[in-house]
C-alpha cells in the first residue's frame, strides 16, 4: 500500500485545522523532518522527505528519509542496525515540516559518526572568527567497523 497525498488547501484554515494531512512538499519535491528522541526530547538529526519516503514511513512506522547527496530514499538504521521506530508525526501549521519523535535501536545513536546525535558540537566566537566545539565526544559504536563495506551509504 502507498499513502497518496493530496494537493494543500489554498484556503489558509484549511491547512491550520484538523483533517487531511496535505504535506506541502518544497519545489524539490522535499519536506523538512525535525527527529527528536521521544523519551527525552534531544534533538537527533534534521533530514528530509519526498512522498515515498513519508509514505513509507507511515506505512512500517520505520522512518525512511530522502538523501539528496545520494538522490534516494534511505531507512534509517539500516546498515547500522540504529533503527528509528516513530512513535509520533507532528506538522506544523503551514504543513510544510515535520516533526518525528523516535525511539532509536541499536546502540541508540543516530549520527553516522557514532554519537547520539547529529548536533554534536556547538559553534562559537573565538575573536572574530566562528570556530566549532565538540559538546558530546561519546561515540556509541565504531563507524569504521560498522560501516566498512558501505560506502556513502553511513547515514
């Protein structure tokens, strides 16, 4: 089965109400997703959906996204083992991003490079230049042994 979308309401109610989930899909055919843990509320990664990737989504309640490096739909975890199963899709009023609240398996991390969370390091001023610290250096699995004969497919 394949969730069919249908087009948004002009009509700016419409969108803001109850009713059809009417995803409005950027010119790219694409939809932000915002992942955050659903036990604690870390955020874990933003990433993007086309149809197929929502709809498949919905339909295993295993969150699959669209790579745009890649140009390709990719389950989350699949490689790595770090699943992501949703427990919740929430939208926004416009209906133009979503909100994924998961619960990840595996080793619990969702980074590719091993940690829990893509948003591993916070940027800051060091004078007049923009320089990045890592906030969290604990690496949940080795990406080399998990990844070794995968190429650009670690995300």
């Amino acid at each position: 089965m394949t969730v069919l979308f249908a087009s948004p309401s002009a009509d700016k109610t419409v969108l803001e109400d109850s009713g059809p989930f009417t995803p409005k899909f950027d010119g790219h055919g694409l939809i932000t997703a915002v992942v955050t843990d659903a036990d604690d509320g870390e955020l874990l990664m933003v990433a993007h959906m086309n149809a197929q990737a929502l709809s498949l989504t919905l339909e295993t309640g295993i969150a699959h996204y669209f790579s745009r490096s890649r140009g390709k739909i990719w389950k989350k975890g699949e490689t790595s083992g770090n699943l992501q199963t949703v427990t919740e899709i929430r939208t926004d009023c416009d209906q133009d991003a979503l909100w994924l609240k998961v619960r990840v398996a595996g080793h619990d991390a969702t980074c590719h490079t091993g940690r829990r969370s893509c948003f591993y390091r916070s940027v800051t001023m060091a004078g007049e230049n923009p320089v990045l610290t890592i906030t969290d250096d604990v690496r949940h699995f080795d990406p080399a042994s998990v990844y070794h004969s995968v190429k650009d497919d670690s995300k």
